[in-house]
C-alpha cells in the first residue's frame, strides 16, 4: 500500500464510522462484514471489497451513516487530501479523453477545446440493456444522448404499424429534437447489441444543453437537417 493508506482493525460491534462526525478519510473494507446505519436503522450492509466514507469528502458533510462491524473488519483508509486528488486526476483524464471524442463527431467539429471540455464535464454516462428503451415516443424529452459503443435501433409508431427508421452507431447522436423544439419525442430508441454487452453512451440534461448551446442552436439545427437529408 502507498504511504497515504493506513491499516484500521475493528472488531465486532464496533464501529467504524459513526453518523454525524466529521469526515476526512475514505475507507476500502479487505475482509469482514459490516451493517449501514441511519439514525439506528438499518439500511444496507458491505462485504469485503466495499468502498464508503466518501460522500463526506466530496461535499465536506458530516457522515451520513454509521458503519458498524458485524464481525472482525479490516479497512484500508486513505486521507482526505490523496482522495480527492485521485478523484480530480481521474475527472481530468476522463474529461480530456471524452472532448478528445467530441471533437471527432461531425456536430462539434467546430467548436474549440475549452468549449468541448466544458461540454465533457457536463455529460453524464449511462449505459442500457439489450432491448431496453431508452427514449419513448411521446415522453417528455429532458436529455439527447451520444452513442459510445453498441447501436440505438430507432422506430416510429403510427395507429398499430410500427416502423424502424434507422440503427444509429458510436458517434451518432438522438433525443436532440425534443430539446430544440420543445416537443415530445418523436421516436423509440432501443439499445441494440449482443446479449452479454450493454450499450454505452453520454447524455446532457436539458439545463446544460441549454446554458451551453445558447446562441448555437440555429447551427445545431442545421446540422440535424443535414443528418436527416
């Protein structure tokens, strides 16, 4: 283990974080077994491998809940000032390694790297099951989605036929119409891909689109006319 880590030995009934105090270091449970408290109810419990200790370094809270060994506990701890340098390094690099992807997409190929950089830390990453909808026709749109890896079957419904427009791959993008005009969604898309994969994309809420788009969307919709020319 590296300099920045401790080893921490709690025995039985114990325990090893307690509701309300305050937090500056990040716990990795090795071996042992321990229940999650909330004002003395309990609400979960971790095996060895679990993580916890670290929503009180992320928003410099006190704990949320009290972790109490339900048998012998050994706990690696990291402090405060290496996790979230670890937590910044790895937003960094995801972030640089995310605009370095925008900006081959065809819709951001004009944009600067501060825009796309400030784009990637807006985005979020979700990721759906073979057949699983991730847009329905009619819903209320409140995010457009960029396909990482896997394909969106894309269909419409009209009375009982039901028709497939198009299958979108890593690159292409959907969900931006609702955004730009305010309308419900116009199709169904479907994640598409082999039955032990998952389809992986990124997805920008409205409020973000909004606040980053602005002035922009007279070019983002040209940019969707050329797409469905």
């Amino acid at each position: 283990m590296a300099k920045t880590t401790r080893e921490v030995l709690t025995y039985a009934g114990a325990n090893i974080l307690t509701q309300g105090e305050h937090g500056d270091e990040f716990y990795v449970l090795e071996s042992g077994a321990a229940e999650i408290l909330v004002d003395d109810v309990k609400v979960g419990a971790y095996g060895a491998g679990a993580t916890f200790g670290e929503l009180a370094l992320l928003y410099r809270a006190p704990r949320a809940a009290t972790i109490r060994a339900l048998e012998d506990c050994r706990c690696w701890v990291v402090d405060s000032k290496t996790f979230r340098k670890v937590v910044i390094d790895a937003r960094r690099a995801q972030e640089s390694s995310r605009a370095d992807f925008l900006r081959k997409l065809p819709l951001f190929a004009d944009f600067d790297f501060v825009f796309l950089s400030r784009l990637a830390n807006s985005l979020e990453t979700c990721r759906f099951q073979r057949g699983e909808a991730i847009i329905r026709q009619g819903d209320v749109g409140e995010s457009m989605f960029i396909i990482e890896a896997g394909a969106v079957k894309v269909e419409q419904s009209a009375g009982f036929r039901t028709r497939h427009l198009v299958t979108l791959r890593p690159g292409d993008y959907f969900g931006e119409m609702a955004l730009l005009h305010n309308l419900p969604r116009a199709a169904t898309c479907i994640a598409e891909c082999e039955e032990d994969e998952v389809v992986k994309c990124v997805s920008m809420r409205r409020s973000h689109f909004e606040s980053l788009f602005g002035n922009l969307k007279d070019m983002m919709e040209r940019q969707v006319k050329r797409r469905i020319l």
